[in-house]
C-alpha cells in the first residue's frame, strides 16, 4: 500500500459511519472519503438536504465536504477497489439464539462485517488496511484477517486494525473533534502507524494508544460495560432514597465529588437505553459464559438486571399513586402525557429506548397515552411502540402529537420520559389548567423543577425522592 493514505472507503453510512468520515474529511483535506452503504435510500438521504441522521454540527460539516472529499456513493466495489485503507462500520446487532434458553448474554451478528470481509477480498487488487470501526466481540479482528486471507486474490496483503469508536448520539461531532482518546489494535506497527498519522491531523498523539487487537476489541465492551454499570449503580441507589428520605440529586453530588469517583454519567434515570449499552453487554456476558467464567457472566448481568427493575418501579409507582381511589382497575380510563421518547436528550434515535417499555406497561394497565418528542416522528413513535407491545397490548389508544401543549391538554397524568431540558421551560400553570384534577406529574428522568409544581398544586413523583 502507498506511503501516506490519501483515499479511505467507509463501509456503512450509518451514524457511526456518516459523521465520523464527515470529520476526517474536515480535517484531512488531502484525503478522499468515500462512505457506501448497501441501502440506497440511505445514500440518497446523505446526498440530500435532509441528512439520514440528526447530530448537532453534522448538517454544515457535511454540507461544506460533500463532493469536495466526502463522497456518497453505492458503487462498492469501486470504493474499495480506490482505497488504501477501509474503515468497516457496519451494524453489529445482537443475534437471538435459542439453542441455550438459559443463557443470559447474546453473540452479536457478525454477517455484515464478514459479508464486508469477503467482499474486499474479492474485490480488492492491491494492498489494503482494513479497519474494525463497528464494536465486535473479541477475537472478531483475526476472523476477519482470516477471511481476508482465505478469499484474497494472489498476491494481495491486508492488514487488520482494530478502531473501535466513541462517539455518543447528540455529541457525535463534538466527541469526534475532541476524543478522549483513540485506540489502535492489531500487530502491524506500519499500518498501525498510517492510520494514526490520519488521527494526528486533529488528535493529540498521547491520546492515541496503540494495543494489541485483543486489548482494544475488549476495551471498547469494557468501556460501554462500565459506563451503563454506573448508570445501574446510581438507579440502585435511587430506589433506596425513595425508601429512606435521602435525595438522589444530592447524593450523586456526594459521591461525584471525590474526584476518584467523578462526576459524569451519575444522573439517574428510568434506565440506559440506546443501540449499544444492552448489545455490548449481552457480547460481554455471552464472551464470559463461553470462557467458562458463570460468575463474571453474572455480575454483568445484574447491570441489566437493574435496568430492567428500575422501569418496572416506575410503573409501579404511577400505579400505585395514580390510581388510588377512583374504583377502577389499574389506569383503566387514565389519560397518560408521555414527554420525551428518544432514548436520550438530543436525538431522534429510538432504539432500545425506555420510554417504550413505560408507555407498553402503561398501555397494558389501560392508559390511553398522548405522546410528544421534540424530535422523534410520529410514525417511529407508532413503529416502535407496535414492535415493543408484542400481542398483549395494542396501540391502538397512542395520539402522538406535534407539542407538550396538546399531549398535556386532557390528561390525567404527565410522565418525563426523556430528559429535554425543553420540558423545565414549559409554562406549568397553563399545563394545569388544561389537565383533569388531580394532576399527576411522574418525573424519570429529574429534569422539571419539582418544588415549583407542587407549589401550582401538582401531585408530584419524582426517580429518587421522598414526597
Ligand atoms: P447503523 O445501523 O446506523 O448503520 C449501519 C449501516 O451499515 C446501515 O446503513 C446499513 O445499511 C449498512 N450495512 C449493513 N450491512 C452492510 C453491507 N454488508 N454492505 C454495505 N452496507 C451495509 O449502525 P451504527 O449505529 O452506525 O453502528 C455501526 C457500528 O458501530 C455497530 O457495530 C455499533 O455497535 C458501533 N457503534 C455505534 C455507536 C452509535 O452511537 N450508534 C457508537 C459507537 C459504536
Ligand atoms: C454510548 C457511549 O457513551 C459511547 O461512548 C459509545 O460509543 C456508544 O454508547 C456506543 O458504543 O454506541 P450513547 O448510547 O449514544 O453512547 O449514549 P450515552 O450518552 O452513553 O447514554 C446511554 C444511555 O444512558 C441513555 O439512555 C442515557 O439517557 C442514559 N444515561 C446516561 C443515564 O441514564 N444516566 C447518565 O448519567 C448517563
């Protein structure tokens, strides 16, 4: 392969793919990038005005490199074939079996990596660095290598790296700029060194750490592991405070002060959700139980145990407040304000989202729901719920509607299922005028200003705290 690399191929323009190449082409100007993807409408949406994905910053960094050095195209092969370096970020999601009923973790499915895998081989007439982006169990690089090699064409060489990523949805840009670190895997020192000369137009080198393949495939379950493990570890907490009197808010000020401890990623919640946190951990529970280690397999899954419990306390407690006395079942006749659907603040993204499995138990309790995102579409919404409710409950009674105004007028209930800080800046006194009384607000996410509300004379529950 040449010297220095001056054309790279992204398999998959996905929202790792998409702005991750948007930013090296911003800081790489001598560098091409071209992003295929196997699904046309995806392309044609990245070559549109309208990007397939929202992250703040991506619209204008994409709009200002498109057809300059950041192209979008269908036409794989010939990407490949142009490219000394190919970044594979495909999707990687967890894969059901049903051979081990009694197995906690779930094998990702590796089909599009290999079909990528199989596909460079093939197509590819010179030298090539190929390069794991998307998150894959450990010892998928040399898998890959494998491939590579049984399916080359005579006298090709490639080499695998290893290049997990980062990136958080709705900072994508920002944690592209500014990454806390990159990491390089694989044996290859020169390929190891050509993709972080890429790295170094805009990151400093002590934050680029080159590892062997094992260590960064690892490094990167680990990571996402531990991040949702301190989400599961405020929301233990969180179920105590209720309990006891104490404030979650002010405990995760207690703890997040020593700076061992820090103070990120302690807000509590109605649960992680997201394409990755359950995915990677059900990789790393499956990786645990096939190396024979029941015991790691089991403390990792208590990460999710717990998710799942703090969902089912929420419920718990709308029922148990909401439906006191009025001599119906459950929220028979209930009309539910769902704020917020994405499974976090600053983006449309649904996947694996909390607030669908409140709004399905909510639904099978009765509820009638009326449902707003600032920037989720109606027919996600009505997707996703249908997917999540399964045949036991129907979605039939869920208006989504286009502001927090119209789902609150007529309800009974409010429930913050997303933490939009646009919710702190709704007028609540106008809110409880057009509520039925009493008016219950069932906060999940900490985010309106509770004292205030109770003064407007709102029944107030809130993730954490005492009445
Ligand atoms: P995505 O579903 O948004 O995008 C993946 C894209 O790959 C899709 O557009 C799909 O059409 C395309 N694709 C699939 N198979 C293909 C094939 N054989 N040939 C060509 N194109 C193909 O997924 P994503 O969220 O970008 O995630 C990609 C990987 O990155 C996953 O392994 C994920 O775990 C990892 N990851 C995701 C994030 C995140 O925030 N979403 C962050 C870090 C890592
Ligand atoms: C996460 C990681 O943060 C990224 O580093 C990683 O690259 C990515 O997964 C991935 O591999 O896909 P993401 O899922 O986009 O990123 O979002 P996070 O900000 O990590 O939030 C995950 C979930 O945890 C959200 O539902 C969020 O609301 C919740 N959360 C987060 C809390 O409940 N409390 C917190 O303190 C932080």
């Amino acid at each position: 392969s040449a010297d220095r690399i001056t054309n790279i191929c992204c398999i998959g323009a996905g929202y790792v793919g998409g702005p991750t190449c948007a930013v090296i082409a911003a800081k790489c100007p001598e560098i091409r990038i071209t992003v295929v993807d196997r699904d046309p409408a995806r392309i044609s949406a990245w070559n549109s005005d309208t990007l397939p994905v929202y992250e703040p910053g991506l619209d204008a960094l994409v709009k200002r490199q498109r057809n300059i050095n950041l192209v979008f195209s269908t036409d794989i092969d010939r990407a490949i074939d142009e490219a000394q370096l190919i970044f594979i970020a495909v999707n990687t999601p967890p894969m059901h079996h049903h051979t081990h009923v009694s197995s906690l973790g779930a094998k990702p499915d590796l089909s599009a990596v290999s079909d990528c895998a199989r596909r460079i081989a093939r197509v590819s007439l010179t030298d090539k660095i190929v390069v794991a982006k998307s998150t894959v169990p450990c010892g998928a690089c040399a898998t890959i290598a494998q491939m590579l090699r049984d399916n080359a064409q005579s006298g090709v060489r490639f080499s695998v790296l290893s290049n997990p990523e980062f990136l958080s949805e709705g900072t994508a840009v920002r944690d592209l700029l500014h990454p806390d670190r990159i990491l390089i895997g694989g044996d290859d020192m020169v390929a190891q060194d050509r993709l972080k000369a890429v790295y170094m137009h805009w990151v400093p080198e002590p934050n680029i750490l080159t590892m062997n393949m094992w260590s960064s495939e690892l490094a990167k379950l680990a990571s996402n592991a531990m991040l949702a493990q301190r989400v599961s570890s405020i929301n233990s907490i969180s179920a105590i405070c209720e309990a006891v009197g104490a404030n979650i808010s002010e405990v995760a000020a207690g703890c997040g002060s020593d700076s061992r401890i820090g103070s990120k990623f302690l807000r509590p919640s109605l649960g992680f959700g997201g394409s990755c946190f359950h995915k990677d951990i059900a990789s790393l529970i499956w990786l645990s139980e096939s190396l024979g280690l029941p015991e790691v397999a089991e403390y990792w899954h208590q990460v999710l145990a717990l998710n799942r419990f703090q969902i089912r306390r929420f419920v718990a407690r709308i029922l148990a407040d909401a439906s006191r006395g009025d001599g119906s079942s459950g929220l028979q006749g209930r009309r539910v304000a769902c704020l917020g659907f994405a499974f976090k603040e600053g983006t449309g993204d649904t996947r694996n989202t909390p607030a669908a499995d409140v709004c399905c138990e909510l639904l099978r309790n009765g509820a009638t729901l009326s449902v707003y995102d600032p920037k989720v579409s109606r027919h996600h919404i009505v997707d996703r719920l249908a997917a999540a409710a399964g045949t036991d409950c129907s979605v039939d009674s869920v208006t989504v509607c286009a502001d927090a105004y119209s789902a609150i007028a007529g309800s009974d209930i409010v429930v913050v299922l997303t933490a939009w800080s646009e919710f702190r800046v709704i007028d609540w006194e106008q809110a409880l005028k057009l509520m039925a009384k009493p008016a219950y607000v069932f906060d999940g996410q900490i985010v309106l200003d509770h004292d205030r509300l109770r003064q407007l004379g709102f029944n107030v529950f809130s993730i954490g705290h005492t009445h």
